[in-house]
C-alpha cells in the first residue's frame, strides 16, 4: 500500500516516515507499488519548494513534484534526471495509475536502473504536488470558419484572463531560465555534483535549457524530438517535408492503392487546398444528442486538417483521402469538438512567449513556400500575444545556440511533424561531442519507443548514460513501413 503526501487526489496520507530537509527546500517520502509481475518497486516521491520568481528576494515559493527510483545497485554513473515533454505533462500518477500507459512508463523507468538512479521531476505550475496553472479558452463558433486571425484574438484574450484570474501568482517567473534552475536546485537538495539529461520534445529543450544554464552541471544527455531554444516555432517547409515522408509510403501501401489519386497523396493534398481555396463548404452532422449541427469549414481549417492524425502517421493517409473524395463528417464532428470551451495549461504560452524567436527565424517562417499549404497556425497567435502575457522576453543571446562540449546524443524521427528532424540536423554543428541517431518512419516519440526494432541500438543508449561510451551507437535506424489504415468506404470506381 502506498503512503504518500495528500498533496494530490491520488496521493494518500503523509507517512511517518516522511523527511524534511531541514533547510526546508525538500520533502521525500518512501513509496513502494507492486507490479502484475509480482516485483515490488521501491521510491522515492517528494516536494521541491522554489521561489516562483527567483529575480524577486520576497517571492513566493512553490511546489514542484519529483520521484527517484535508485539504481538497484551503485554504477558509479551520474543520475538521469528525466524531463518530461507538454509542456504541461504530469507523470507522478504513474506509480498509483492502473492504465496500459502508466504501466509501461513504469517499466521503462526501471529499465534507467542499468545505468544509474533516475530522477522525475515536474514542471513547475503543473505539477500533482504543487499548483495547475489552467485557464479555459472560449467556444469558437461553428458557423464561420476557423482563422489565425481569430485565434490570435482569442488567445490575446487568454492572457488578460490568465492574468486577472490570477492576482496571487507571479506569471512572470514561468520562463525556461527559471524551469532550469529548479533542475539545479533539485540536482543540490539530493546532494548529487553531475547529472545527466534524458527528455523528449520539450523536455529536450528543457534539457537545453539547463545545459545552456548550467553547463557545469552536466556530464552527457540523450535528447529525442529535439526542440532548440529558437525553434519552439516549427518551420511549415519543414514539417511539410515530414508529410512528403510519409506520403512516400503511401503511395507504395497495396491496400491505399485503388483509393489514389494520379499523382499520390500530395496530388490529393493540393487537390483539397485548391477546393477549399474556392470557398468553405457546410457539414451537418448530429451530436451526441442527435441533435443536427452544421460546421462550417474553410481553408484554414484544411490547413490544420493536414496535420490531424500524423501522431500515429499509419491513420494520415486515410484522413486526407477521406477528405479528397469528399467524406467530410469525421472531420466536421473532430472539429466540433475542437471548437469547444476547454482548459489551456497556462506553462505552455508563458515559456513560449518568453522565448519567442530570433527575427532572422521569424522572417524565415513568414516567408516559407509551405505557408500556403499550413499557414501560420505554428506560430501567429503566439507571437502577437507576447505583450500580453507577463513573461518577459528571454533574448537573442539565450535563443542562438553555443557550442558545447557536452556528450549529447539526439534520436530524431524523420515522421516528426511536430518537431521536425531538421530541429536536430541545425543543432549538431554546435555539439562537437554529439552524435545524431536518425530514425526513418519514427513519428514524435521517445528515444526508447523511437528505438524499438533496434535492441542493440536501446542497449547502447544505456551504455552511454553509463559511461559516456559512444561505440555501438548507429548514425541511421530504419523501421518496418506500417500498415496503413485503409479509408471506411469502398474504393471509387
């Protein structure tokens, strides 16, 4: 049975065992929890307290969650200090959550023992054992299309809200310096010298963060989806590029085959952006109360619609050759839902409007051929609303990349629309002791998930964290081609 800190609804009742640093910055607790298999897992489950705003002496201090799970027995590395991605990812859950996915991320954290103890910690200002910072966006309207230009309004709007709703809490201390520090000031209060990073998509610009930071604190890191301090911005061409990956595929895929248009799927891409360039089309769909509602759909919508399903990228050519043949009720009832009221994890448009971008990169991104394809969505409404959250501007000088003689080793997916892997190809000239696994058909995923086909390749990963040794690590990893979803309707005649 659990015994942890009442900090979180899943937490249960402080321990008697629980310790208190007695400088008052830590709280652990002991923690065990069975797996299926039968083996017990030992932890540890704590507090970090930080000021909220380090540049202000009288701040408040805030919690911030984080777990350790010794290494089984002493390898003499450093401790990996995992990050997690989101930003705005809670993974505390994870020792009392009963899901498939909590189990597994479990497991994987066990497996972190072979090369020395691992380390969680949280975000904070979304964090189980400390404050959400969530505010609701507003409904968009179902009879007008979707815009940039009303998503920048609205999110204009979530910041003055963000704000006024929040007149106890110092927004302005949510900048990436300050997430690194609280990697630092953790690393000090479990009386550890060196650590060694492990984190994906924003948890790999965290870890930048704090190698940018606190270099010295640093022995070596593995970084996956990679997302450079000035690249919190996708650039379109680059994640279109993702798309023509995947296309490539699929319009090799048997079963897609009867469904293609001349030309593949980017032909049926351009297909759909020249008919919604001629005006929005009206879906009438029921709701989950039978209800008949009609979605109006344009241009800019589609360009959202392109990306829709390529997390798992076997479902993305499905989608659009729905679209193409004119099958739009799917895509009416996900956007529905998508234009509902909802929470928005406030950490997100803090650290994002505070990092902002270089402007070298920001007329690079404006002046992009996929624009017409994407559009603005990346990027707009974070950019015009940065006046109006309390963060301030980070600066060029933190935004560039240095080099750095930190062991780095990046594991990037070529199906990565989210972060896409010339993220990682613009990185490595400043890593002269980086090595760069690329992963063909791997999507936005962890090091490990990204690595799944290849043992040796996961075993090597570990070496490393262990040793620092690079040999047996590959430059290129391909996997199998997936099976793509095939569309629910009869291929067209």
């Amino acid at each position: 049975m659990l015994a942890l800190l009442a900090l979180a609804p899943f937490l249960q009742a402080m321990p008697a065992s629980a310790q208190q640093a007695t400088n008052g910055r830590i709280v652990i607790e002991q923690g065990n929890v069975k797996l299926p298999s039968g083996e017990t897992v030992r932890y540890e489950i704590g507090t970090l307290y930080v000021p909220e705003n380090r540049s202000k002496p009288t701040s408040r201090r805030i919690g911030i969650g984080f777990a350790r799970i010794k290494a089984p027995h002493p390898t003499g590395a450093p401790p990996i200090f995992w990050l997690p991605g989101g930003p705005g990812l809670s993974v505390l859950g994870t020792f009392t959550d009963k899901t498939k996915g909590a189990q597994g991320r479990l497991r994987s954290w066990l497996t972190f023992g072979a090369a020395g103890d691992l380390v969680v910690l949280e975000q904070r200002g979304y964090t189980s054992r400390g404050e959400m910072l969530v505010e609701t966006a507003n409904a968009s309207p179902l009879d007008k299309p979707a815009s940039v230009q009303a998503d920048t309004r609205a999110m204009k709007a979530l910041a003055r809200r963000a704000v006024a709703h929040n007149p106890d809490k110092d927004l302005s201390g949510y900048t990436i310096d300050a997430f690194a520090a609280d990697v630092d000031d953790l690393r000090r209060a479990l009386g550890y010298d060196k650590i060694s990073l492990f984190g994906g998509s924003f948890g790999s610009q965290w870890s930048l963060a704090v190698m940018r930071f606190h270099p010295e604190i640093v022995a070596r890191a593995v970084l996956s989806s990679v997302e450079p301090l000035n690249n919190g911005f996708d650039m379109p061409s680059h994640v279109f590029a993702a798309l023509q990956r995947i296309a490539y595929d699929a319009d090799r895929d048997p079963g897609l085959a009867p469904y293609l248009p001349n030309g593949g799927m980017m032909a049926a891409v351009r297909a759909l952006h020249q008919r919604f360039a001629a005006g929005p089309l009206r879906v009438t769909i029921r709701d989950g109360a039978g209800k008949a509602r009609t979605v109006v759909l344009g241009a800019e919508d589609l360009q959202l619609a392109l990306l829709a399903h390529t997390d798992e990228a076997e479902h993305w050519p499905a989608f659009i050759l729905s679209l193409y043949y004119g099958h739009y009720d799917a895509w009416a009832r996900q956007t529905m839902e998508d234009r509902r009221a909802g929470p928005v994890k406030l950490i997100g448009p803090l650290a994002d409007s505070s990092l902002g971008v270089t402007a070298d990169r920001e007329h690079q991104m404006r002046t992009d051929p996929a624009l017409d394809l994407l559009g603005t969505w990346n990027f707009e409404a974070n950019l015009v609303s940065a006046p109006d959250w309390p963060t301030p501007d980070m600066g060029d000088a933190v935004r560039r990349p240095l080099v750095t003689s930190i062991p780095t080793v990046f594991v990037h997916g070529d199906w990565d629309t989210s972060t896409p892997v010339e993220n990682t190809l613009g990185l490595l000239p400043f890593f002269p002791n980086g090595h760069a696994i690329l992963v063909h058909r791997a999507g936005h995923d962890g090091t490990f998930y990204q690595l799944r086909e290849n043992p040796a390749a996961k075993q090597a990963i570990y070496d490393f964290l262990r040793t620092g040794e690079t040999q047996g690590l590959p430059t290129e990893v391909s996997l199998a081609a997936p099976r793509f979803e095939i569309p629910g309707f009869a291929p067209p005649k």
